[in-house]
C-alpha cells in the first residue's frame, strides 16, 4: 500500500545568507553585495547570464530584495517571472502600457529572458528607456551570453548591456553536492551522502534538474515507505521514474 502525499514543501527563500558562494559564482556575488552599500545609492542596469542552473533567479531575488530594504520609503522594487503559458510576459505588457505602474519603481528585474524576439525586444526597449529616465534599473538574468543576445536588434542589445554585467558559470561537483545537500535540507529532506554522489555523477549536473529529481525521491520515498537510499533510485531508474 502507497501513502498518499500531500504537498507541504515551502518554497525556497533566496537570500545572500542562505547562497553557496563557489568560483563560478563568486564575482558576482560580490559585485552585487558592493552595490548594496554604495554610497551614492545609484544602481546601474544589470545583466546576469549563464547556463540553466548557476543560481540566476537566486542571486536576482536575493539582491531585488536586499535592495527594496534600503531604498527610500515609498519606492519598490519588482521582478517579473515568466509565464509557463503565452502570453509568457503578460506583466511586461502591462508595463509597456501603463508607464504610471513603474512611477515608484526603484529597480526592475526581469528573470528568465530567452532568445529575444521582435515583440519582447519591443517591450524591453520601451521599459529599459522609461525606468532611465526615473533614474531606476533593469535587471535581466537570461542564459544567453552577451554575444547572443538580441542578435537582430543591436541597438537593443547595446541598451541592455550598458551597465554591469555578469557571468555565472556552472560548480564543479564537490559544490554541486554541497548545494544537493542544502537545497534537500530546505526541503526537509535527508539525501545521504552516497545518494548525492550518485546523483550528481550519474544523472545530472544541472542544479535545477537534481532539484527536479530530490523533488521526486522525496515523493516516492514516502508513498513506498523507503529511506531515500541508491537502491531506491536504481528501483525508479528501472520502472523509468528517473
């Protein structure tokens, strides 16, 4: 008999605090903790880019956040997160709209921007020049390297890419497991040592994937009653759970 499992999780709090700091990350990090104690209080437009999983939406919320503490009272600071559905960017639209909905914004972050098309690129330009003009930022976190993004627009690339920009570049596995390990523990999960070696050489080194498959181990585990052990996985591997 199966245990019905409900879903309890909490989603994940990003904050500086709770970030592993690695080599792929660390320049960045730093980057924008100086930011955050700038003296002239100024935040210049931010472009953060690198592979699926390098801690992107991490960093961007835990800096909007940090940032919206210090600004002034009646000020704000927003981040837009796509829509799995079309329209995929329904709140930009909105924006590009109504200009008086960005009136208190200090700073804008935009995660997740994918290849840029004709629309999207519209849309960017519009709030980009907007928020330039209030003296607030754009921040944009996107896989595409500066190189590739928005090729048929320079114009809007050079816009975009004027301020600070940011590489984030994958952790080599003795992080990646360090990372499996604190991501399970946030979600109250015990992943053993053995597992998250197996986990991490054998089935992924995306972050974002090995969350996909904690997410699932977790689930199982409870619904047959199991540790989460690597006989388990192997039992998921073969009935194609994993």
């Amino acid at each position: 008999m199966m245990q019905l499992v409900l879903p309890l999780s909490t989603p994940p709090r990003y904050t500086f605090d709770n970030l592993i700091v690695h080599e792929g990350n660390e320049g960045a990090v730093t980057a924008l903790r100086s930011l955050l104690f700038s003296p002239d209080g100024v935040l210049p437009h931010i472009f953060l880019f690198g592979p699926p999983g390098t801690g992107k939406t991490h960093l961007l919320h835990a800096f909007i956040t940090e940032w919206e503490q210090k600004s002034a009272p009646g000020t704000h600071a927003r981040i837009i997160i796509p829509q799995k559905a079309e329209p995929r960017f329904e709140e930009l639209e909105e924006l590009a709209a109504r200009p008086d909905l960005m009136d208190s914004l200090v700073a804008l972050a935009v995660d997740d921007v994918p290849r840029i098309d004709r629309e999207l690129g519209s849309l960017l330009l519009v709030i980009f020049n907007k928020l330039t003009r209030m003296g607030a930022a754009l921040l944009i976190a996107s896989c595409e390297s500066p190189a590739h993004f928005s090729p048929d627009d320079p114009h809007l690339r050079s816009r975009i890419l004027s301020g600070l920009v940011l590489e984030l570049t994958p952790p080599e596995d003795p992080v990646r497991m360090l990372i499996l390990d604190k991501m399970a523990r946030d979600k109250n999960v015990r992943i053993p040592r053995e597992v998250a070696g197996y986990l991490v050489t054998r089935k992924s080194r995306n972050i974002k994937e090995l969350e996909r498959i904690v997410d699932i181990l977790d689930r199982k585990s409870l619904q047959l009653k199991r540790r989460i052990t690597v006989p388990l996985i192997k039992l998921l591997e073969e009935d194609g759970l994993l």
